[in-house]
C-alpha cells in the first residue's frame, strides 16, 4: 500500500498519533473548532486513510489550544495539552484532561500541570521501562550559560500519577546552535533577546538508550526542523549528537516547509517506527500531517523524509 504525504487534506498540525487495539487514533492543533470544541480527532486502520471522529475536548478554560498527546493507563486516556490564559498573569499553561475512550470525549481534571511557571508547552508523557511515567515539556530560559542560548527549551520531569508531576524538572535540551533561532532581538520579559527555541519532545527507546527527539527554529518559517538528544536515563544528563549543526529533517524549497513537531507509531508491519510530523504547504496555508518512516544506523537516527512522492508503507 502506498501513502503520499501530506496523508490528510485540511489543517492538522503537532499531530500526536496513539495506537490503541488496532487502530490509530490522530489528535492535532487546528484553528476554528465549534463551540469551542478542541483537538480533531482522526482514526485510521492503517495510517493512511484517515476519517474524522470529531473533537478530544469540548469545554475547557482558556484560550489558544496546542499540542495534544495521548497516554493510555490503568483503563483510562490522558490528554496533555497546553492553552492561554489559565491563570492570571501567565502564559500558555499545562493541563491533562480524562476520558474512559480514545475518542474522548475528555473531561479536563481542573488542575494546572506546572503552575510555577509563566509559560508550559508541549507536554510528552513517556512510560519507562521500568513502569514509571514521565512528563516532557517545554519552557523558557532567560539566561545565557556557555553552551546555551537565551530561549525555549525542553525539561523532564517524573509524574507521582497521571495528574500530578513531582515539581522537581531536570533539563533535557536548551538551544545551543544557530539554527534554533526563533527571533532577532525579541521582546520578552520586559528584555530584549536573540530568541531561540527547542519545543515539541518525542522520546523514543533504543539500544537501552533515551532519545528525546525535539524541534528547534521558529515555526513558521523554513529553519525549523527535528534534531534529538540523548541519555541513559530519562533524568540523567542529555547530550547532542556529534553533528548537530544541521536538522535530520529540514525544509526542501517548493515542496515541504518547516517540518516538525513529531510524534513516532508502530506501522501496521509491527516493527517499523515511523515519524508523523507536520509541514507547512508551499503556499503557507496549512500545516499539514506527514508520515515518514524513522530508520536506524547503528545508535544513529535518520528519517527518510520529508516526501512528497508515493512510498510504500511497511
């Protein structure tokens, strides 16, 4: 069976695809719900051919809705998601929501994730080895170090249950390189800065090796791409690869802008792990959702994208 990308027509960006008995359930960012309703739910047998099933969330407070992720545990489906104007004087703000089914509909728990801080995105549960769950997210950083750069980094931090994290975050990834700017001389904070960023986590296990797969750049332009770093431990101490001047996945002229915002699924083969991401269509209409296969070399990642011709799904 063959796919071209993109493999669904209307706006769906950071697509986080979660494969439950069978099928995959596809929860996306996109503009104009009605009445309110958040995060459009997709379903496929397949990963290719997708139909609508309607909306994750259909009442919650705030504004500005993004980036749903999916957990599943004891019986029951967690939404993560971030949204504006939560909380007084703050920003984007984390916050889960709970349904007994993938297709929702969710009921937000009421509580703020990380209430501490002034602006949360991007939030990435990820279940361990050893049964314990984490939660990834991005946050900002104000000020420079040696190896960092003023901006929009990634921590992690362990979850006492699905509700409630452990409040002591350890870093994952701050944007070191230049290809992560966002902004020149950006105004935030009441300063000034040279912004850049690192948002959008996706762990995946490999080789008894952590990999937090991120993007980096401003997202909508055609710098931003996917990169990742590494551990051993999901609070241990991550590190780049040695080439990490360039994304895995960037932008190619007149046919796919500024890929990212990933999440990774099992194909149908059971034993190919493939990368669904967004890009932006040539015209800068929408940001779309991708597939690409993700293929090893040794402890090296490599995506075999971003493609716009047909290929075979494994």
């Amino acid at each position: 069976m063959d796919y071209i990308n993109p493999i669904y027509p209307s706006y769906f960006a950071d697509p986080f695809v979660l494969r439950h008995d069978g099928t995959y359930y596809a929860y996306g960012t996109a503009p104009g719900s009605p009445h309110g309703a958040q995060f459009p739910i997709l379903t496929s047998p397949d990963l290719v051919h997708w139909t609508q099933a309607g909306f994750a969330l259909l009442e919650a407070p705030g504004i500005e809705f993004w980036a749903p992720e999916v957990a599943y545990a004891d019986g029951q489906f967690y939404l993560y998601y971030s949204a504006r104007g939560v909380t007084a004087d703050r920003d984007h703000q984390l916050r889960v929501a709970v349904s007994s089914s993938p297709l929702g509909a969710f009921r937000d728990a009421g509580r703020v994730l990380v209430a501490e801080q002034p602006f949360s995105i991007d939030p990435h549960p990820y279940r361990h080895t050893d049964g314990q769950w984490y939660l990834y997210y991005s946050r900002d950083f104000l000020t420079p170090e040696e190896l960092y750069r003023v901006g929009t980094g990634i921590v992690v931090d362990r979850m006492k249950d699905m509700l409630t994290l452990e409040g002591t975050p350890r870093l994952v990834a701050r944007p070191f390189a230049d290809w992560h700017l966002f902004k020149e001389q950006r105004a935030m904070y009441g300063g000034i800065y040279d912004w850049h960023t690192i948002e959008g986590a996706s762990v995946l296990l490999h080789n008894d090796k952590i990999y937090c797969f991120y993007s980096g750049g401003a997202w909508e332009k055609e710098n931003y791409g996917i990169s990742y770093v590494v551990s051993d431990h999901p609070l241990n101490a991550y590190h780049p690869p040695s080439d990490s001047s360039a994304p895995l996945m960037k932008t190619v002229p007149g046919q796919v802008i500024g890929p990212g915002h990933n999440s990774f699924v099992l194909a149908p083969d059971n034993q190919t792990m493939m990368c669904v991401y967004h890009g932006w269509d040539v015209d800068r209409l929408s940001r779309l959702m991708r597939i690409d296969p993700l293929i090893w070399d040794g402890d090296i990642p490599r995506i075999q994208g971003p493609t716009w011709t047909p290929q075979r799904i494994p």
